[in-house]
C-alpha cells in the first residue's frame, strides 16, 4: 500500500510523463487533478498511480512545448518565467508551491511577478529557455522505454516565446521594402510559412524583427 | 552615513524617529504625554469635530457615487484578469479585516454604555436602548466601510492598472506625477505610516487589554497592567518568530479560522439567545439608521457638550481612518480582478450588512438581558468594565464556558494575524511600496508596534489610546480627501484607455 500525501503544485509522474497537481479532491476515488506540463492538458488519476518527483537546479521540462531548464544562479529579466520551488508566501502574497509566473520587475531581495506577488530570491529557480547540454532532461519518469527521441521533439521547439511564434492569421508587415507590404498567415508547413498573396517564406525569416513586424491577429481577441 | 542610502531609506527612518520620539516621551514623561493628549482631545472636540465628520460622511457619498457611476465596469487589473479568491472567501476575508478586533470588543460593550448613557434622552429605558443600537449601527455600518472602500480602491487601481508600487503616495500619481517619488511623496507616506502605527496599536492595546481579562474570566489570571505587558511582549515574541521561520503560512490558516469562528460563535448566540428579538433589532434598527442617517452623520451638538460625540463618534472616525492604510492594503492586495462596482458592493454594502447583524445578534442580545429583566446592575457593570464585557455577556447565556474559550480563541488569533498583516503592511509602506519588505524591517515594526501600545497602556489605558488615533488620524483625513480627486483623475483615463481600446477592436 502506498501511504503517500498528494499535495497541490507537486511535479508528480503520471503514466511516465511530467505532470503537475494542481487539485486534490479527498472525497472522491478519481482525486488526483493533474495538468500535463508538456501540452498542460489535464488529467485525473488516484494517487496510488502518481509518483511524486521534486524538481531542482538543472532540470530541464517541456513547458507548454516549449523547453526550460531550471536555473538557479542566473539572474532573471523582466519577461522570463520562474518556477516557486521553495514558496514563503508573506501575509498578502497569493502563491503557492511549484506555480509558473512571469517577472516583471527585479529588485535587489526579489522579483515582482506579473500577478503581483513578492517573491524573494531564494523561492524560485529560473526558467531559461532552451535544454542545457549539462541538464537533466525530467519528461519522462523512463527514458528507456520512449520512443520519441528527446533532440527531436526539440528540433519542434521553434521559438521559447510563445507570442513570437507564428499563428495561423497573423498578419505581418514587411519592413525592409519601400513597398508597403501587409500579409497574413494562411498555412504553415513545417518551417515553411505561406503567407496571403503567394507569398511564401521560412520561418526563420518571418520571426526576424528587422525583416518582418507583427501586426495584429483579428481572430485572436 | 551614506547620503544615498539615507535618501533610499529616508522614509523608514524618518517615520521610525518619530515613532520613537513619541516611545520615548510617553515612557519617561508619562504625565506629560497624558497632558498633552488630554489638550488635544479637548482642542479635537472645539475645533475639529467638523474635520472628521465631514470628511467621512464625504466618503460614504463618495463610495456611492462610484457604485452608480460610468467608471463602474472598470477592473482591478488586466481587462481579463480572475479574482484570486471566490467571492464568498473573499467577503469573509474584507469582513475579518476590517473589524478584526474591534467588533468583538466593542459588540456588547457599545450598544449596553449607549444604553446606560445615551447621547440624548433618558439612560435606562426603551428609547435608551432603540438610540444605543442606531448609534451602534451608525459607528460600525457605512463610514468605517466607505473610509476602507476610497483608501483600498485607490491602492488597488494604481497599484494593478497604473503598475506603480504598493505605497500610499501612488495613488496620488494623477495630481502629483513623478513628485510621489519626492520629498512629498515621501511625506505622504511617512504621514501615513505614523497614522497606521497608531491605528495597529489602538487595536492591539483593546486586544491585550481583552486578552487579559479574557484570562481572567476563564483561567482567573489577576487582571492587571502587568499582564497586560505581558500578553504584549509574548504576542511579539510570537509573531517575530512566524517573521523569521516562514511560519507566516500558518498565520493565513489562523485567520482563516479566526472568521469562521467568528461566524461560529455569532450563529451559537443567535440558537442559544434570543433569536426573535434579534431579527427585530436588526429590521428595526436599520430603520432608524436609515431614516436618521443624515442626522446622525453630522450631529455636532454646538450648543451643549461635545464629550459623548468626541469619546464616541470622532474617536471611532479617528480610529478607521488611522486603520485605513491597513485595512486598504489588505483590501487591494485581495481585490485585484474584481470590478469596481464589485468592489464598491463587495466592500461598502455586504460588510455594512455583515457589522449590523454581528451587532444586533450580541448588542440585541445583550440589551434584551438588561433592558427586558430590568438588569440595570448589570448594564452597570458591563459599562463600567469594558474589558471585560463580553465574558459578562457570555455567563448570562447557556453554554457560557464554551462560549467564553471560543471568543477568547477568536480575540487570541485576530491580535496575532493583525499583528503579523501589519508589521507586513508598515515594511511595504515603509521601503517604498515595495512587494518584498525585508525581514529586519517587518521585525523593527513588530516590536515598534508592540512598544507604543505598551506606552499608551501605561499612560493611562483606553482613553490615551482613543485620543492618541484622533490626533495621529487628522493629517491623514485630509490625505483621503485629496485622494479621492487623485483616483477620479486616474479613473478618467483609465476609462479613455477602455474606450480607445474598443475603437481599435471595431477598425482593425
């Protein structure tokens, strides 16, 4: 019998993938609330079926597909997402364990998150984007038996941001041409972008702020 | 020393020496302080009796207006951000805040003085306790709630829409500008933090001063001065080590208890005591309150004698506004995502509500034992010790023994969570608004706190403390009324910004 207690925010595996608690629910078999950190869809379980994984300094994770590693002498900038590992909420903070918020101001004992919570130094570890050669890839509880190979799904990994990431819709302008020139996002195969009006680019060139300016998505409001 | 980090910290500084300055004169020239603060309760009476009641009535109008007004739809945050909270904690939360201590010592010590010495009429009769329980509703309904409704909006929207940092002279970013991070900013801010320092320790002086009584009643620990000290010094032993072992988490669980204990005891009153006649008090009184609202508002009495308005109405007044960067921090920090007129009804209406139940359940109660069985030994009694009023009540009632632990359990916790809020609060108010008050500084005011309740203690119990907030209060009075202009400034274009937004969405 497992006599393990399921907390909200724990980094538990489930069915061999990351997940995170983010409700408990005693009174019911099914109790365990998770979200999928990879593609955060959520899922329910019993806790018999989780196994609790505590994330530290060098992890690295897919995070909403997009891949972090855990950072913990690093300083942040405003925009960059930390991970609260070890929370000490003062009396008017509102977070709690293993939440992913995003900093908006630095300050010399902490940060200031875009939710407005004071969080000192030494309660999160920061997301940096990427997987660090020297980190230890936490996906999955057993590398052994995935088939998917990691460098690919990273090799999917197209941006960190994703704001900066092209949508279907998006509409461009073209910067470095006397022409004005507005087109919106109509396909995308793999990197290659298709753009209204026969247009068609690599994504690359697409995300390259001097060649190419995000406008606005009508369909995003 | 360095003449930058003086700048940087000049606010704490500046606000700490004068703390300790008045530590100082009321520990060494006791009599003095006593002198002094006699003189200003009595200049408070002739000369700014007006002040107050005008401002705050100003404030009700005010907070009424905003409910009804076209700035209404705003929200607290991003357009699109969730409350943090549901709205049933999140009312029980505002409820707890803002009468924390208070409402328990003064839930049947007010209604029962009222009734032995009314403000007109006849002590002792009918009229008597019908004039106790309107005024009772008149001190705890819509003022203090209107005062926490300006100050906690005003955090909230400069502190959420306006993105500036979490300190009072924020909010008067619209009038002033960049001037809030300069010498009158600074000023504002040390004014405010003066007002609180004085508004915690009245709080915290009632609650060592009930704690011990409560001790006697049920432990029969010798009521005394000494005690009193002592329930003082181990409250901030206790919440210095919550500072330092991030305990600070289990203090959210003790408040959360100290409401629903709360709501406990009130329910346990309502099965055991007079049930019926506590539905009549509340339907009739809020009649009254309501009819003779305006009256009440700015009732002076220039032609005889301003005692009973003074040691009542301003020092209730004084109190709330003193209390008010407190509460209103408290208030904005739980706040963000909800609308105006949401805040505006979660905050001035529901809670009005909520203190006129909780008083007419234990004022109602109360009075129907003195006035129903002709107890007036008792109304006596309970007059003439405050302190100790609500355990008196209690062995009136079944269930006395269980009665009595829950209150003192209640009284127990609100002293220690609004000590550890508000050593939070003067840290942030102090460091410039900041999110991360440090853990010297939240320390510095714990024990500042605690000192100058233990000062107005020895200088001579209540009435020191009542006069202390009235006096400390009246800059800050003045504070809020320019800051309801400030955020009717800030509301205007942030109302321009939603406009400009919608055009944008329509064009593109």
């Amino acid at each position: 019998m497992k006599l393990f207690q399921v907390r909200k925010g724990q980094f538990v595996y489930f069915n061999n993938e990351l997940h995170k608690v983010y409700g408990v629910k005693p009174m019911y078999k099914l109790s365990i609330h998770l979200i999928k950190l990879r593609d955060l869809s959520q899922h329910i379980t019993n806790a018999a079926s989780v196994e609790r994984y505590i994330p530290r300094e060098d992890d690295s994770f897919i995070f909403n597909h997009k891949v972090y590693t855990l950072r913990n002498n690093q300083k942040p900038a405003a925009g960059d997402l930390i991970l609260i590992n070890n929370p000490v909420p003062d009396t008017l903070d509102h977070y709690s364990l293993n939440e992913i918020e995003t900093v908006e101001k630095i300050d010399s004992k902490g940060v200031i998150t875009s939710d407005l919570n004071g969080i000192k130094h030494s309660e999160y570890l920061l997301m940096v984007p990427g997987r660090a050669p020297d980190s230890h890839p936490i996906d999955y509880k057993d590398m052994a038996s995935v088939d998917e190979n990691l460098d690919e799904t990273e090799t999917q990994i197209i941006h960190p941001y994703s704001d900066l990431s092209v949508q279907l819709g998006d509409v461009y302008k073209k910067k470095d041409h006397d022409v004005l020139i507005e087109a919106m996002v109509v396909a995308i195969r793999g990197h290659t972008v298709f753009l209204g009006g026969g247009l068609e680019i690599q994504h690359e060139e697409l995300m390259n702020t001097d060649m190419w300016e995000f406008q606005y998505n009508p369909f995003n409001n | 020393m360095n003449i930058n980090k003086f700048k940087e910290n000049s606010v704490f500084i500046l606000s700490l020496f004068l703390t300790l300055v008045f530590i100082v004169w009321g520990a060494f020239f006791t009599d003095n302080l006593t002198l002094v603060t006699n003189a200003v309760y009595n200049g408070s009476i002739d000369y700014l009796g007006w002040v107050y009641l005008g401002s705050t009535l100003f404030f009700v109008i005010f907070s009424i207006y905003l409910l009804f007004s076209k700035y209404g739809n705003i929200r607290l945050g991003r357009k699109n951000e969730e409350p943090d909270f549901s709205t049933g904690s999140w009312l029980a939360m505002l409820f707890g805040a803002g009468m924390g201590i208070g409402i328990v010592y003064w839930s049947v010590a007010e209604p029962v003085t009222h009734y032995t010495t009314p403000p007109y009429g006849k002590g002792f009769t009918v009229d008597a306790a019908d004039t106790a329980m309107k005024f009772t509703f008149f001190h705890w309904g819509l003022h203090p709630w209107a005062i926490y409704t300006v100050i906690g909006l005003a955090l909230a929207f400069f502190q959420y829409n306006k993105r500036l940092p979490a300190s009072i002279s924020s909010a008067f970013y619209p009038i002033l500008g960049d001037k809030i991070y300069g010498p009158i900013g600074k000023t504002i801010d040390i004014l405010s933090i003066f007002a609180t320092v004085f508004g915690i320790a009245t709080s915290l002086g009632l609650g060592a001063m009930q704690i011990t009584s409560g001790m006697h009643a049920i432990f029969g620990i010798p009521d005394s001065l000494l005690i009193q000290l002592v329930v003082i010094i181990v409250g901030t032993v206790l919440f210095i080590i919550s500072i330092n072992t991030g305990l600070e988490r289990g203090i959210k669980y003790l408040s959360n208890a100290a409401i629903i204990l709360s709501l406990v005891i009130m329910v346990l009153i309502l099965f055991v005591g007079p049930a019926l006649t506590v539905i009549k008090v509340f339907f009739h009184t809020t009649g009254l309150y309501i009819s003779d609202f305006l009256h009440m508002s700015l009732r002076l009495n220039p032609f005889g004698g301003g005692e009973w308005i003074a040691s009542w109405t301003l020092f209730y007044w004084a109190w709330w506004i003193a209390w008010a960067p407190f509460v209103g921090m408290f208030i904005a920090r739980v706040s963000k995502g909800r609308t105006i007129r949401e805040f505006v009804v979660g905050v001035l209406i529901f809670p009005t509500l909520g203190t006129c139940l909780w008083m007419s359940v234990f004022g109602g109660s109360a009075l129907e034992i003195v006035q129903a069985a002709g107890n007036h030994e008792l109304a006596k009694q309970i007059a003439e010790n405050v302190n100790l009023s609500i355990f008196t009540f209690f062995d009136r009632l079944p269930l006395s023994s269980l009665l009595s632990i829950i209150g003192f359990a209640v009284i127990a916790i609100y002293y220690i969570t609004v000590a550890d809020t508000a050593t939070f609060v003067l840290g942030m108010l102090s460091e410039g608004g900041t999110l991360n008050p440090s853990n010297k500084i939240k320390m510095t005011w714990g024990v500042i706190q605690s000192a100058v309740a233990a000062v107005l203690l020895i200088a001579g119990g209540l009435d020191v403390l009542q006069t202390a907030s009235i006096a400390a209060a009246l800059p800050f009075a003045i504070i809020l009324v320019f800051m309801c202009f400030s955020l009717l400034k800030g509301l205007e274009s942030e109302i321009e910004i939603y406009r400009g937004k919608k055009r944008s969405v329509q064009h593109s």
